[in-house]
C-alpha cells in the first residue's frame, strides 16, 4: 500500500521544458532571456561569494524588499522574496487552498496552476478563453463568483497577449483573492507597476514576478510577491525560514539596482519580437500578437509535432504543446509552438530553418 | 473574515534564530560551522557565475546527485535535492500527511517539526523524552504505532545526544515512514552512512542531510534526502521544478567532493567541542554529552535568561531556549542554552565572559 497522500499518487507532476545541459542548442523553449545579466550582479555576486557562506543568509532579505519595494513605490512590508516565482505560488496554494476550495485559471495557460492545486488537494475549474484568447466574461464571472482563487497570467502563457484591467478586476472572487502572475510583465509595451494594487480591489490581489526572464536570472532563482502586508504576513508563515540563499538574494537586489540594463534587454527583445513575427508570418504562420518574451505560432496544415521533431534534428529547441478538452475547437484541442524570442541571429537560424520546413 | 487557511492563521509560524546582518558579533546561537567553506567551493562558484546565468539550472540536479550517490555508495534515483534540509522536511509533509495523519518527534527537540505540521493541518504529539534524554521506549512505541510519521533529529538538538540505531529502527511506525533527520550527524564521532537505508526497514526511511553545518554552507541553503527510489519518485512530484539555484548546485557539488576539508573542520570542531564541555562544567554548568556543533549547557542556579541575556550586552549570541509542557520536570518545562562550537578564541571568550557571570 502506497505511504502517499492519494492526491500525490494520482498525478503524474509537472514536466519542465527539456534543459539540455551540453552547449550547441538554440534553446527557445523555456522562455530564457538570451542575453547575460547586468555586469553589476556578476560584480555582487563576485564580493558575496567571499562574504562568509559558513553563515546563514537574512530570513527576511531586508535589503533585497527594499530596493523591489523603492522601485514599484510600495513599503518592504508589502514584498515577499521567493525561490523563483513557483515558490510563491506553492505558498499561495498552501496559505488560501483547502480541499473544499475551488482554485480557478484560464485554459489555455500555464499549466503548472493545475498542477499546484493538484498537490494541494484543492478542487479547480478551467475558464476557457475563446479561440481569440478573449474573455467570455459571462461565462468566467459566474465561475470566479464561487473561487477562492483566481490566477491569471498577464501576459498569459503560451500566448503572450494581455487583457485589459477592467476584465482582470472583474474576475476577482468576491470571496476570495486574484492572483496576478506577472512573470511576463516587463516586456510588455507599457508595462504594468503594481497598479492595481492601489485601488480599491488592491487587499484582493497578489501579484507574483520573477527575475528569471526579464532580469535574465533564471539560474538564480528568485522571485517576489506584491500584496497588502496582511496578506504578505500570513503567506510568510509558509516559506521556509531561509528560503532565498546570501548569492540569489545579493545578485537579484543588484538586477533591481540596474533598471536600465534590464530596459535595455526588454526593448531590444521587443524589437527582435516583431521582425521574428513578420517572419513567421510570411511563412505562413498564425502569430498571436505577443506582448511577452515568446509567440505562440501555429500553422494552418503543417502538423506542429512535425515541425517541432524537425527543428530539434537541427538542435533549435522550441516547445511543442497540446492542450486538451478545449470545447472551443472543432478537434476538441488546441496544439501549437511557443516561441522563445532569441537573439537576432537565433531567430534568423530558426526563420531559416522553417523557411525549409514549411 | 480571513481568507487564510484556519491552520495558517491559528499559528504564529516558525521563529528563526537571531541573525544579525552587521559584523562584530561572536554567533553561537544558529549552529552556524565558525569555519569557510571549501576554496573548491569559492572556485566552483567563481566558474559558474560567469556561466550563463540567463539559463534555468538542472531541474533534477543531476551532478550533485551524482557525487552524493558516491560518497554514500548509493545509485542516484536514491537522492533529492532541495532547498536546505527545511525543504525537504516541507515536501516530507505535503507528501505523506493528510489532516488525518499523525506524526510525532520526541520533545524537547527541533521546534519546528510541530510548526511544519500545524501548517500542513495534520496531527501531531510528543514523544517525551526522559530527563537524560534517553528514550521511555515501550511509551513512545505505543505512540509511534499509531503515527504516519516519526521524526527522529539524530543528534537531537538541543542537546547533541545521539540514539542507538536499535532504538531508532524500534520507532519506525509500522504503518507510516521514519524520517531520520542527519542535519548534524558529520559532527558524531562515527558519522553515520546511510546504514539503516540498506537493511530490511530501508524502504520506510528517509534520511536528510545538509550542507549548511558541516560543509559550511548556510549561505547557500542546500541539502538532501537519501530513500529508496520508490520514495524518492513521490516526492520529486512535490518539489519545485527548479528548487536549487545554479550556484547552489554548483557549490554543493564541490563540496561534497572535497571530504578531507569537511573532515578536517568537523574534527577541528570535536576537539573545541571537548574543551567547550570541560570549561563549561568547570564553571558549574551541567552539559550533555555532544555529538553535534552545539552543547546544551544548563546552570543549578542562575536563570538562563539571564545569562543569554548578559552574554548578548557583550555582543555574544547564545540560544536561550524553553520548552513548555514538559511533564518529566517538577517545573514543568525544560531552559537552558544551547551554544553553537564556534572557534577555539570564541569559545575562549565565551568562557571568560560567562566566568564573569556565573
């Protein structure tokens, strides 16, 4: 007889992007920024690597609440530094969710929300966008009015479009909370700060960020949680004491620190977004107008496994997805590539490889 | 009303040790190891953060499974690594134990087992210990029969005792898992390896182990579970897809391929230890026997609040514990001070200034 909490048994887990470990790929799968960190943490993390690593690191990471909180304008007591983004969603999960929950996520998304409800035990419902990625608000706001939980990524994955704030406050469980997952939000054209925690909606909300795509850390691993400190308080009681190590948390307050490197990286991937668009679209591909640091691309009569396999034979990774039960489609699922933008020369290998597969 | 779970609200959450971000402290309070880590350690790290910290790191660890498996001559399907010994603790629970599940850990011992499992909202109960600390076997046996989980600390903390492998092996729940938790077990004078794992009970243990202590690596919070496969299997579906940074991965590695400098710091630390216990009970402190980085010192007389408290006007830290509902003292409860083994000059110090005291 199995020791494991049912739940535990019956999932499979999630399944992370393929990570080859060797050099020679061009990884666009995994939504990495493919351009270095700023020179200012590879200088933090050169001095703390001396800095007596025999002792433990500040369970609060003081300095590093500071300077996130500076930055969106906020107090440090409404900041919440995790292990990566997934830590605070584990923690979200475990601080709000109990087995009479219903946690609610919009479907095609992420698909680590389902996961995470999953291993909490909780019970979850999808609110399937249309085959535009819009809201069927109706149909959305009669499921959110009986949440705990509603998680939304903005941009959303693996789409990359964004929606309005007028429908993202509509989907707010009058009982409950929205967590807005915003790991994507640096590269939109106008991105977002926290807004919409300063209304009055604003105690309802948890917005969730990383540094692993814009800040270009995501071997650092470090991300935080904005919300009301009421919130921030009771959340902190879940983390580990000593969540975040002395170098992630020295490396990511430097990365902060460095607004400007981290802008310049974003609007150059911005600019790659758009011709690798144009690109794809003269190959024939429907694009979705990405506000993220990825497209989702599909093409009308070619098979997307075909066209992933294909590109992998040639070492260019990009991630091949199949969402199924989608009862908004004919075939009952909804399959396509997530694009990671590269650099320029990488997305011209991948608009030169397609060019010979299409 | 509270969003909050009840069980996150009703608790106040794990209070860490005191951990001042300014030097001049002597900082016996954490059990922190007083020497630096591995220069194998400061070059691993020098390599990787020039290497391409834009990327996620192995999600399965795959490296530093590998020199764990070795140096305890395991396959490595028999190794987890995670975020410090704490998380490995946390997906212990959200692994094994519904609200249903009992577990149970012997008391006075590492107080956060009991907040790990009000924050999962399973049950738990103390196993008792005797005022030597040994164990009152036929009553925890009647205990642990009915537990889905025992947690054995060996060396316990606070007191640095350690059991003998009969009386461990007679608490496995015959319905449930042991988890025997080794985070100070380099510090014994015969450190275990992994023994128990390969008898006939193995695949109902999971050991975890740390690097903060005896590698020196507090700082950047790695540690290990050691089970059978089948176990293991389980709880990777629990654990972050990436719950270890890219340095942490790459300085542990290091680390647990240099054994003589572990080996030659935790002997250092024994022969403070010994010379730390006979300067204590020449001051008149009661001291139990160590084998761990910490002696639990208690004084016939003095309040040990007061102690604590006049160590820290001389900016030393000491832990200054209390452990309440201890029914096998006449008071009631159990104080007393656990001190980190810190350098032969700050035990020096620590000694004269508590000559000064007591």
């Amino acid at each position: 007889m199995s020791l494991f909490r049912p739940n535990v048994d019956a999932i499979l887990g999630y399944v992370p992007g393929e990570q080859p470990q060797e050099p020679g790929w061009v990884k666009l799968n995994t939504n990495e920024n493919p351009y270095p960190p700023s020179p200012k943490v590879i200088e933090a993390l050169e001095r703390v690597i001396h800095d007596r690593l025999n002792l433990y690191p500040d369970p609060l990471g003081s300095k590093f609440r500071q300077a996130v909180a500076k930055l969106f304008q906020l107090d440090p007591e409404w900041v919440l530094p995790a292990n990566g983004s997934d830590e605070n969603l584990t923690i979200l999960m475990r601080s709000f969710i109990n087995s009479s929950d219903l946690v609610v996520y919009p479907y095609p998304s992420y698909i680590l929300y389902e996961t995470l409800v999953d291993l909490q035990a909780g019970r979850h419902q999808r609110l399937h966008l249309q085959p535009d990625w819009s809201w069927d608000l109706r149909a959305a706001q009669a499921i959110t009015a009986k949440a705990k939980m509603t998680i939304l990524p903005n941009p959303n994955s693996p789409t990359g479009n964004r929606w309005s704030d007028a429908d993202i406050v509509s989907l707010i469980p009058p009982d409950g909370l929205l967590v807005l997952d915003e790991a994507y939000g640096d590269f939109a054209d106008q991105p977002h700060q926290g807004e919409l925690l300063r209304g009055e909606q604003g105690s309802k909300i948890v917005v969730t960020r990383t540094l692993s795509k814009s800040y270009s850390l995501a071997g650092l691993r470090v991300g935080f949680a904005l919300a009301h400190p009421d919130l921030i308080r009771g959340m902190r009681k879940m983390k580990d004491s000593y969540n975040c190590d002395k170098l992630s948390l020295a490396g990511a307050t430097a990365a902060i620190e460095d607004q400007n490197w981290m802008k310049s990286n974003t609007a150059q991937i911005r600019a790659t977004r758009r011709r690798m668009t144009a690109g794809l679209l003269e190959l024939g591909f429907q694009v979705v107008p990405s506000q993220a640091n990825f497209v989702w691309a599909t093409h009308p009569s070619i098979p997307h496994r075909q066209i992933y396999e294909q590109l992998k034979a040639q070492k260019i990774l990009v991630r091949f997805m199949v969402f199924p039960d989608y009862p908004n489609s004919p075939s009952n699922e909804i399959t396509g590539l997530r694009i990671t933008v590269g650099t320029d020369p990488e997305i011209d290998q991948l608009l030169h490889s397609l060019k010979g597969i299409v």
